[in-house]
C-alpha cells in the first residue's frame, strides 16, 4: 500500500514534469508568462500609488475680494497647491468663466475667495471659502476635496497661531490650539508606513498563484481530454488522483515562480518589504492552491471541453479577484457581498499572505484561517476527484 | 481455447441510446481479431469499455482474465492502445515522449533508455528522435504511436483504425508492425473500416451493427457462407447499404456524456 502510493507520487512527479517540459516548448507563452506578473505590476502599482500621488489637478481660483487678508490667503494658497505639486492653479476673473472650464473638462475644481471674507477675517468672524468640484469622478472630487480642506486647515493654523500670539504671547499657540495631539507607532519594528502596494503585493502574489494554477490546470486537462492524450495516460496502471496531483504540481509550480516574481518586482520597483516568514508564505500559497484545485477540476469535468472550462473559469475569477480584498479592503464592500467574499478562499489566502508579510505574525497566530483552507481544500478535492473519473469514464 | 477477451452481456447506454446492447464475445489468446462496423454502431463503445475507458451499463467482459470493472487497474498494466489520434505530445520529441510513457509503466534507466532507442529503430525515427513530434508527417506519428502503445510490452494491444489517413508505404508499414506483434503472441483488437486491410489482417472478424454482434468467422468462411468475393461484400450485405448519418444524434452533446462514441 505504501509502495503503491509512493509509486503514484513518483508517476505524479513525471507527469509534472512533462508538463513543465511540454509548456516550455512554448516560446510565446512563456513569453506571456514572464510579461504578465512584470505588467500587472506596473499597471497596477502606479495606478494605485501609495498615498496621494495625484499630480497636477487643474483648478481655478477666483478671487472675488480684492482685501489684504482675501489676498494673502489666495497667495498662501496658490503656493501651497502648486509647491507640493498635486494641484495645477489657474485664476479666473469670474465664477461663471471657472464653471465653464469644469463643463469643458479643463479644471477639476474652482476655489472662490467670495465677496466679504477680508472684513470677515479683520472683523474676528469665520471667514468662508467656496469649493465647487467637478462631480463627473467622484475619486478626483474626493482628491479635490481633501487637499483643499487640507491646505486650508494649514493656512488657518497660521493665521490663529498669529493670532493667539496677540493674545497670549507667553503661551505656546500650538498646545492652545491643539490640547490633543495623535502620536503612530507601529506594530513591527522597522516598518515604517504601509503602501497601498504592500497592501496589494501579498494580494496579488495570492491571486496569481491560484488563478494562473486553476486556469492552467483547467485547460491542461481539458486539452489532453481533447487531443486524445488523456486516454493515454487514462490506459496506464496509475491513479487518478496521481494524474490530478502531477498537473496540479507542474501548475503550482508555474503559479509560484510567478508569484514570487510579483515579489520581487514589487521589492524593486514599489520598495515592498517583507517583515515576515517566506517559507509560511509558500506553506500559505500552497494551501490556497489546494482550495483552488478541486474547483478547476470540478469545472473541467463538468464542462467537457477546453472552451466551456475556461468560460466557467472566467465566471467564477471576476468575483473572486474583486471580492477577495484584493484591491482593496473587503470592508469597502456592501455587506451582502462581503459575505460571498467571505466564501472564496483566495480572501483567506490574500488576508494570511498580507499578515505574514507585513506584521511578521507565526503559524499560529493564522491557524484558524490554515483550517477553513484545509477545510476548503478537501470539501473540494473529494468532490473533484469522482467527477473527474466519472468525467473521463463515461 | 484459452481466451483473452470474454464479454457478458457488455452493455453501454448514453442516456436513453443503446449504444452497445448484450455483447457476448470470446477472443482467444494470440488471436489477430478484426472489429468492423458502420459509423454508430457500436465498435468505439465497445474498443473503450474492454480497454476500460468506458464503464459498462450493464453486463462485464475479462481481459486478460481480469473483470473490467473491479480489476480495470490490472487490465490497464497488460493492455496497450493504439488509437486513429495519435496519443503523443507534439511538443515533446519522440525520445521525450517514450520515455515519458515508459516512467508511466515503471520502466526506468538504462533499460527503458535501451527499449526506446530499439523501438525508434524498429520504426525508422532514430533519425529525427530529438525533433518535436508536432513536426512529423501523419505517419511517422502513427509508427510512432504504435510504439508507445507497445512500449511496455503489452500482452493485448487494442488498435483503433492504425491506418487512416496513412500513405500506402506508411499503411503497409503500420500492418506489417500488427502482423509481426500478432507472431510475438500478442493479441490484438484492430478495428477498422478498410475491408481489405481487415480481410488480410485477422484470423476472425466481429460484425457489430445496432449495438449488436451480427457476426463473428473467419473472413474465408464469411465470404464463403454469404457466397460473395470480398468481406466488403459481406459487411454490406450484413449492415445494409444505407447511410448512417444520424446514429450520433442520439447521443448527449454535452455534460458528462459529452463525448460521442460510435
């Protein structure tokens, strides 16, 4: 028995083999192959910059009052917005000649210092600035917002920081302003703070890996089925199980070298770093990729032939690479959908890889998550493994 | 007689098809047997049941002494196929490609080195051993296919039309490789639609039309018995002139039962 089954892990390893041998003979694949993790990257890693790298935001200024503390603000802010480099300022004489820059598409949003602020400041009233923003993209509208909220809150700082010192010049103006200030530590030593890459980088490592395996496996059986080479392996004295396993390695490892590509990559060009255990992430990755076989067989049998497998496939990747907390926290979705999220494996997967890697946590600290993998892992696999035999024995 | 194939009432149903209906057949040992039939009627069905490819309906058949079902994994290590679609990666070489399959049946080293180089001599491809088989000509595929099918030295060797599509030098070559297996006691299983091929080939042939067997003799005394010149004679004379076009129709086209046989 025992004999029997190393005998089929042998036959797995040589069918793993040859199908890593088969898939290097493909020049332009493998081309692909390399390509992809390097684009997605880099498509994805100046798409989602970390902090607010948006540059150049046009918008216009309109300064109505022409009074010395309208003028002052309008100058603070004109330096501010253009020196830190996110906004692109232009004057305008009118409100209306702003607005139909906005309509044009030309500027994001228009910045009125209105008629009245001068003897609001001078007189010790709240002066007002109107915002208006372009509502066409609500992430630019939102960009827009905060920075000039932002700007804002600085250019009034210093004008009541002016002020207190009038006041109370023996006190410190910043401790009466601010009585409470919030201080960041952080959780790892050496980890200063978390980019919107390093969120994605484990994410994306996660997916790679099982999607390129699910995907691959799926049409690697499917081809064999239909180039008749199935049969030829369907005639010989092993398992099933050793021919799933062999395709499941060759593809695991495929899915792996790029994974671990993605990590280099993001190591180099978006300065990711890894706080944790790599040999935890592997074991992490592995366990995703076993929750992710059962499916890929499952729609492999079901379907027949390569076409409709990669179709089912399709179906069943665009929920998960959007549900998964992949791109972005699983807590940005409506409720109803972070439940489905919350029965795809590849969350469990992302969630573990990101927490390894940038809090540096141990096994144990992931077990429960370790369980629902195993847990997914065989649910599917025993269900994949009869479908597969009745699909190529029917 | 000792036989090497016994069926029981081997039955196949796809959905509410009959595909293969109570086939009751006795193959000898080192017997050369010729399995003929129309497009439909049942030959494929029957060829992947015995190779157990195919799980029965009903009834079961021994191969080799085994039982089909309960002991399909022992018929598989004394069994080899040949199929019309080669069974080979194209983008391996032939070498790749017979070393593969002989890891797959626990041949190992020096040895299996040895087997293939034999065999790429037997049929001709020494030469282009290190060349993509995706390269080769429809029948250098199919000399080399035959020799993977025989590989591990098979006891029965199932052979499905070995030579469609073949030129004459290539089909000749391909019969006289069954014919010289047959004189090392190997039995074989040829199905085929070239009468003539298996007229000059088998020992006996099976008629099988509907499902069912309608005959099964020696070529000689079928031709003899129906008083005509040729097996083509007699098979048309048994299955019926008309076209069968339709047979596969009954078939499922999708989902499990996706794949048609006939």
């Amino acid at each position: 028995m025992a004999k029997s089954i190393a005998n089929q892990l042998y036959v797995a390893l040589i069918i793993a083999h040859k199908d890593l041998l088969d898939f290097s003979r493909l020049r332009i694949a493998v081309f692909a192959f390399i390509l992809m993790p390097l684009l997605m990257m880099t498509m994805f890693g100046y798409m989602f910059p970390s902090g607010t790298t948006y540059k150049h935001i046009p918008l216009a200024v309109v300064e109505e009052d022409r009074g010395s503390y309208a003028d002052l603000v309008t100058r603070e802010f004109w330096q501010q917005a253009t020196s830190s480099g996110m906004f692109s300022v232009k004057m305008y004489a009118t409100v209306s000649a702003a607005t139909s820059q906005v309509i044009m598409g030309n500027v994001r949003g228009i910045v009125v210092i209105p008629h009245g602020f001068n003897e609001d400041i001078a007189s010790g009233v709240q002066g007002h600035i109107i915002l208006m923003v372009d509502q066409t993209s609500p992430t630019i509208a939102l960009v827009v917002s905060q920075g000039v909220n932002q700007i804002f809150a600085r250019i009034s700082d210093a004008l009541a920081i002016r002020v207190i010192e009038n006041i109370a010049p023996e006190e410190n103006p910043l401790y009466a302003m601010r009585p409470i200030a919030v201080e960041q530590k952080n959780l790892v030593a050496g980890l200063s703070s978390t980019s919107t890459f390093e969120y994605m980088a484990p994410g994306f490592m996660a997916m790679n890996v099982m999607m390129s395996g699910l995907s691959g496996l799926a049409s690697a059986i499917s081809r064999e089925r239909e180039t008749g080479t199935m049969d030829g392996l369907m005639v010989g004295p092993i398992a099933r199980w050793s021919i799933i396993l062999g395709k499941t390695i060759a593809q695991t490892i495929r899915g792996m070298l790029q994974g671990f590509f993605i990590l280099a990559l993001s190591m180099i060009l978006f300065n990711v770093k890894v706080y944790g255990n790599i040999f935890l992430m592997i074991f992490v990755l592995l366990l995703g990729v076993a929750g992710f076989v059962g499916i890929g067989v499952i729609a492999t049998s079901m379907a027949g032939e390569q076409e409709s497998a990669m179709m089912i496939l399709m179906l069943m990747q665009m929920p998960m690479m959007f549900l998964s907390g992949v791109l972005y926290p699983v807590e940005q979705l409506p409720f109803w959908l972070q439940w489905i999220s919350k029965a795809l494996p590849l969350t469990y997967t992302a969630d573990a890889l990101r927490r390894i890697m940038i809090l540096n946590v141990g096994i144990d600290q992931i077990m429960p998550t370790i369980m629902i993998l195993i847990a997914f892992a065989v649910v599917t696999i025993s269900i994949a493994i009869p479908l597969f035999e009745k699909a190529v024995t029917k | 007689m000792e036989y090497e194939i016994e069926t029981f009432d081997l039955t196949k149903r796809f959905n509410s098809f009959l595909a293969v209906d109570h086939v009751n057949l006795s193959i000898g040992k080192s017997e050369l047997f010729g399995l003929l039939g129309p497009n439909g009627a049942g030959k494929s069905t029957l060829f992947r049941m015995l190779c157990t490819l195919l799980r029965p309906s009903e009834g079961t058949a021994r191969v080799g002494g085994f039982d089909i079902v309960k002991e399909s994994g022992k018929i598989r290590s004394i069994i080899g196929i040949i199929t019309e679609k080669v069974i080979l990666y194209e983008r391996l070489t032939p070498v790749e490609n017979l070393m593969f399959f002989g890891r797959l049946y626990g041949l190992n080293g020096g040895e299996l080195k040895k087997r293939v180089n034999e065999l790429l001599e037997i049929v001709q491809l020494t030469e282009f051993k290190n060349r993509q088989v995706g390269t080769f000509s429809s029948g250098m595929r199919q000399r080399l296919s035959i020799m993977r099918g025989i590989l591990h030295d098979p006891e029965v060797v199932f052979l499905d039309e070995p030579t469609v599509g073949l030129d004459p030098q290539s089909a000749r070559f391909v019969r006289d490789l069954v014919t010289d297996l047959n004189h090392r006691g190997k039995t074989i299983i040829l199905t085929t639609h070239i009468m003539e091929e298996a007229d000059q080939l088998s020992h006996r042939v099976g008629i099988i039309d509907h499902g069912h067997i309608i005959a099964v003799d020696k070529p000689a005394n079928l031709k003899q018995e129906l008083n005509v010149q040729t097996l083509e004679d007699v098979f048309l004379k048994l299955t019926g002139k008309n076209l069968r076009d339709s047979a596969t129709a009954h078939v499922p086209m999708r989902g499990f039962g996706g794949r048609r046989f006939g």
